[in-house]
C-alpha cells in the first residue's frame, strides 16, 4: 500500500514517555523536529527515539505508527529488532567475561568453542570483535538474507558459514562479518558455559535495568513488537520480507525497546556494568597488521566526525534500521529505532546527539 506523506504529517506527533523530563523543552523541540523532518524526507512509519544526559536516563518517546495496518502508535515502549546494534551488546558481554577472568581475548577461539574448525592460522576473539578475523560476511544473494529456516542452537548456526574459507589472513584487514558474531556467541557460551541468551540476562540484561530486552523470536507472542516495512522501487511502502534470525542471534538477532537501550548506555557510561579500564579497552579503536584503522573498537564504532568522541553502532535488516551513540565525556546518549529499513538512522542520532551534548544543563 502506499503511505501518504500528508498521513505520516498528521500521525508525526510525540508520545510521552512520562510526564516529568530532566530534558529541557528547547531540546525536546529541536529534537521533535529533527525528527519530523527525517520522517517526511525518509517516508518511515514509526521511531522510537531515548536520550540519555549527564549519565541520566532523561526522556523517551515514539513518534508515528508502530503497525500501519492496525493503526498502532509508536511509544517509548515499542520493540524493534535491534539488527546490528546487537553486536555492541554482545561485546558489552563478552568484556564482561574479561573482566571476570572468563575469557582470553587471546585465545584461539577452539579453546572456548572446540565445534569450529581450525583454519590456517589461528583466530582469536579479540579479532572477532573488531571484525579483524577474516571470516566472511554475507555473499551476493546469500541465502542466509532471507532465511527463514529456524537454528536451534549456536553451533547449528555456525554450520552456515564455519566450513567456508577464510577471506584474509586474520589481523591483517577489516572485515565486516556478522558471521563472526555468531563464532563469538559459541565462544562466549564456552566461557560462561550458559547458553549464550541466558549468559546475556544475567550478566548485562538484567544488571542494566533491561527488562525488556530478549531472543528475536518470531513465533513468539513479544508485547509492543513493531511490524517492519520496506520500499519498492517506486517508493511505495510494504511490509518486511520474512527471516529468521536465530543464525545470528550476537550479531542480529536482538530485540529491545528505546528504554532498555537508554539504560544500557547509563550502565556503560556510568562504570556500572563494566570498570572504566575494561569500558576503555572495548572502545579504543583496533589497528590492522598493515597499521591501517577505521576506528572500529571491540563491538563499537568511534570516531570524531560530529566534533567530539562518539562511540556507537548502526543496524539494518528486515523490519528496521537502528542506531546507538554516545559521548562518554559528557555521559550523552541517544537511541534511535526505526520500523523502516534502509533510512539513515545514524545519521539522525548524530543529529539528536549534537543537540544533547550542546544543550544547557539539566535542573
């Protein structure tokens, strides 16, 4: 069907999240209308937007519709599935089991996750972490994309890629590879010796304040779940195709709500969840063996392209495009999530950051 961009004009406004904010109206204007205009410009039906201030969770807040066909708004309780920002969160765990002695970021992956073939040289987590392993990614009209095939297990899953060969020598080049997150989650359930979704809620999960977040499940009654939606080539909006995502459950197969991510970012910001030191060591921008970085860290991106240090992640699949960022010095956050894919989620959370890290402070 097509959505009008008169009726997405009309259904743009905020929903409060609660009735006392810590953010100041002239941010919560300037943030309603970023917004808007990103709606009106990228046609998407619903956002889920939280900020985090001065190591606060302020405010939170949904715009648009979460289901077209059913009419439902988008609130500060929406559930997206969070794509590729799944892989910061799985990192934030991973550091975790560093922290507590449980993992060697040096280890051959073998000595956690014995199921994965060696190869010719040894992989370690640390370059599964910051895509530096030589696994591969997804190929052109790889199967995997639209998959609707259900893993019941971690080493099920790595049966997708674990035989393939090895893109690059591993340290030698970056290469993006959620396929490599799923080797992480074996390797992460070797350590904690739990399964990999268990290990998550009790060490980050629950310890944040994310009560929300769980498994990607599409058989699964998920109250609040967002309906996901695509374009055709001329522009009209349609539902997401179907895929099951538990082949890639650390990489991609996450679901939360703009609020858990907020409290995540509180945790992290406020050394809550990790050490400073550990925080620091995941953030700190990995070099490749030819000396070459791009500045992606341990799970995270950083960079400096706003004007200050920023350290985040994007996502997009089917049903969403998603986007956390931060500015650890000024303890700023701000989620943004999407039931629209392919549209610069990114791109607007730098925007709502620049505005959260420039605006006066709260009272």
């Amino acid at each position: 069907m097509r959505f009008r961009l008169c009726f997405l004009l009309i259904l743009v406004a905020a929903v409060p999240a609660w009735a006392q904010t810590k953010l100041d109206p002239a941010s919560i204007s300037e943030i309603n209308k970023k917004v808007t205009e990103f709606m009106a410009k990228s046609g998407t039906p619903g956002i889920s937007v939280a900020i985090v201030k001065d190591g606060v969770f302020v405010w939170a807040t949904g715009y648009g519709l979460a289901d077209l066909e059913n009419t439902v708004p988008a609130t500060n309780e929406t559930m997206y599935r969070l794509a590729s920002v799944s892989k910061p969160i799985t990192a934030t765990g991973a550091m975790w089991l560093v922290e507590h002695g449980k993992l060697d970021l040096d280890a051959p992956v073998q000595k956690y996750c014995p199921v994965f073939p060696k190869k010719p040289w040894p992989i370690t987590s640390r370059q599964v972490l910051g895509h530096l392993a030589g696994i591969r990614h997804y190929k052109e009209d790889d199967p995997a994309l639209s998959s609707t095939r259900h893993y019941s297990s971690m080493e099920e899953a790595l049966k997708t890629f674990a035989d393939d060969d090895l893109v690059t020598e591993p340290g030698k080049k970056f290469n993006y590879s959620t396929f490599g997150y799923t080797l992480l989650g074996c390797v992460m359930e070797g350590a904690s010796g739990q399964k990999f979704i268990d290990f998550m809620q009790q060490a980050v999960f629950v310890p944040a304040g994310m009560t929300h977040t769980r498994r990607d499940d599409g058989l699964a009654i998920i109250t609040h779940r967002a309906q996901g939606y695509q374009k055709d080539e001329k522009g009209n909006i349609l539902n997401s195709d179907l895929v099951d995502t538990s082949y890639k459950i650390p990489g991609g197969g996450i679901i939360a709500n703009a609020e858990d991510l907020a409290r995540l970012e509180v945790a992290l910001l406020n050394d809550t969840l990790l050490k400073r030191e550990t925080r620091q060591q995941m953030w700190t921008a990995q070099k490749a063996s030819d000396g070459s970085m791009n500045g992606y860290a341990l799970g995270w991106g950083t960079g400096t392209d706003l004007g200050f240090v920023a350290v985040g992640h994007g996502g997009n699949q089917q049903r969403v495009t998603t986007a956390i960022m931060m500015q650890p010095e000024t303890k700023a956050g701000v989620v943004v999530l999407c039931n629209m894919e392919f549209v610069p989620a990114s791109g607007l959370a730098g925007d709502l950051l620049k505005i959260i890290v420039g605006a006066p402070a709260a009272h």
